[in-house]
C-alpha cells in the first residue's frame, strides 16, 4: 500500500511539472472539467488511467486540426471536406464520417471508439435481425450494425446530432430507420443539456431529477422522448438493444413490463451508476447479466434449462 501511494506521489509530482509547462492544458482541464474532477480521478484511479487521461488532455487541449485528430487518433485520416462547420475522417476499414469541427474531439471520439476501438465487438450474431440503437449521436453505431447486416431503428434527440447522422448513414450507403427522438418512460418532451455550441457525447437528457453531468452544458434545448415501450410495440422482436443516452436506460428500462422486456434477446449498455437496480430487473426478467469495466452491462436473455443464452450456443 505504502509503495502505491509513493508511486503516486511520484506520478502526481512529474504530470504536474508538464502540466506547469503547457498553461494551455492547466486553463482547458479546469475550464471544462474543474478542480474536483482531476482531484477524483487521480485518487481513484491506478497509474495507467492517469497518464491515459493527462495523454488525452494534452491532445484536447490543442485546437482541432485535421492534423492534431490525426495524430492523436490511431486508424483514422482526418481531412478538410469542403463544408467549412466539418471535417470528414476516413476509417482504416473505410467507413467515412462527418464531425463538426466545433465538436471534433468528441464526436471523432465516439466514432473512434465504435470503429476502431471496437467498444460493441463483443455481440451476438445481427445479420438479417432487428438492432434497436438508443443514442444513436453521429450514426456511428447504426452504420457499424448495418453494415454487419441487421435491420437498424436508431434514435437521436439531438436535432444537429441528427442530421448529421443521417449524412453520415448516406454517406456510408447504410440502411438505417433514423428518427429524431429520445426514448425514456413516458412520451413527451423534455430539456436536453448542450454546451454553448451544440451537444456533444455527454449531453443529457433532463429526465425528473436528472442534472447535467458536464460543467460546459449551460444551455438546454427542448427533445421528443418517446416511451419505450411504445418503441417495442412496433416491432415484433429485437435481436439487440444496443443503448447509450447518458443515463435515459434507466426511466427506459425500468418503465418496462416483464413482457416488454422479452421481446428483447440482448443489450449491450452503457451504465451510469445504479447497475444494481438495472440488473436485479433484467434477471428477474429472465436475462443473465455480466459487466464488462465499470461502464459496461451486458444482458442476455436465457434460453432453456441449461441456461445459455440462445444466439452463442454451437
């Protein structure tokens, strides 16, 4: 325990001298993250996590040229396209996207990491068979289903989200039912936190006692929502229920019945705190439930005494 908290010490000591010579990156953390952020995550993470952020703070902090996203983002070529609001960036596996120049490091992040770091590598087979994506942001995530062959209905609240999502799904020559909506418990209409120029991967949704969760969302614009269960009702059944919407899986999830919740084979989610909650009702629905990090819940449901999920049997 002693040698942690000295190798800590030691990690704290040299990151803050190269972050006492780039002001540039000391006025970005604070500015968009804040003193009690970097103070948690260096006490509650180990040493790899730590230089891991401070690397990806160095790049952020940089403006967003075609040549810093290049260079930071491993598997991709950022180029120049000819909308001056947007870059367009070229997968090694030849995917191409859109992303606002505005929001560049996020929303090349969101595509990164569904691309090429293969955040939904880990799902059940989806050729011919029905993909419900939840927070669908850029369209990175309906393209990447698509393309494997499932029928794809994908939601995104965020009407420039939106739009940009169904360029990129044309862009891609992709098959997918984009709709301009938010799913949570009940339809309605409900605030979603922006920052000052747009949303971006951790805009959120304001459900009842929800608050935003990034200190640059100031501003809020007004979302349909749509009940799940509504959603459910037109279809007949869904192979994967791929959802991530900054904390909406919760209202969504939990709205359900036990009938409702079967018509769904699998979900790969990410959670924001409260998995407990979230799995105790999946299993009571009869899905097994495994998390992959802390970010991560993955549900299938059980076919059959021997209590293996059907679409991973031999």
């Amino acid at each position: 325990m002693r040698n942690v908290i000295y190798k800590k010490a030691a990690l704290g000591a040299a990151l803050l001298l190269k972050a006492i010579a780039q002001p540039r990156l000391i006025a970005f953390a604070l500015r968009v993250r804040g003193w009690r952020w970097i103070l948690h995550v260096f006490m509650q993470s180990d040493a790899e996590t730590i230089k891991s952020i401070f690397h990806d703070l160095q790049f952020h902090s940089l403006p967003p040229t075609a040549h810093n996203l290049s260079a930071h983002f491993s598997g991709i070529q950022a180029i120049i396209g000819h909308d001056q609001h947007l870059f367009e960036v070229i997968m090694a596996s030849g995917e191409r996207f859109l992303i606002r120049r505005s929001h560049a490091w996020s929303d090349l992040g969101v595509v990164h990491g569904t691309m090429v770091g293969n955040i939904y590598a880990d799902h059940p087979a989806v050729e011919g068979q029905s993909v419900l994506d939840v927070g669908a942001n850029i369209g990175d995530t309906a393209i990447y289903f698509a393309k494997r062959g499932a029928h794809v209905v994908a939601y995104e609240p965020d009407p420039e989200l939106f739009e940009l999502a169904l360029r990129n799904v044309a862009l891609n020559d992709a098959t997918v039912d984009l709709r301009n909506a938010g799913v949570g418990g009940e339809t309605g209409t409900l605030p979603l936190s922006t920052t000052r120029t747009g949303a971006d991967a951790m805009s959120t949704t304001l459900f009842p006692g929800a608050k935003a969760v990034h200190r640059l969302h100031v501003r809020t614009i007004p979302v349909r929502i749509v009940a799940l269960a509504d959603v459910l009702a037109e279809l007949e059944s869904v192979c994967l229920l791929k959802i991530d919407c900054e904390g909406c899986e919760y209202p969504a999830l939990l709205s359900l019945s036990v009938a409702d919740l079967r018509k769904i084979e699998h979900i790969i989610m990410e959670y924001h705190g409260r998995r407990d909650e979230l799995a105790d009702v999946l299993r009571q629905a009869g899905f097994s439930v495994r998390l992959k990090g802390t970010m991560y819940m993955y549900a299938d449901r059980v076919d059959g005494p021997e209590g293996t999920p059907a679409a991973y049997r031999d």
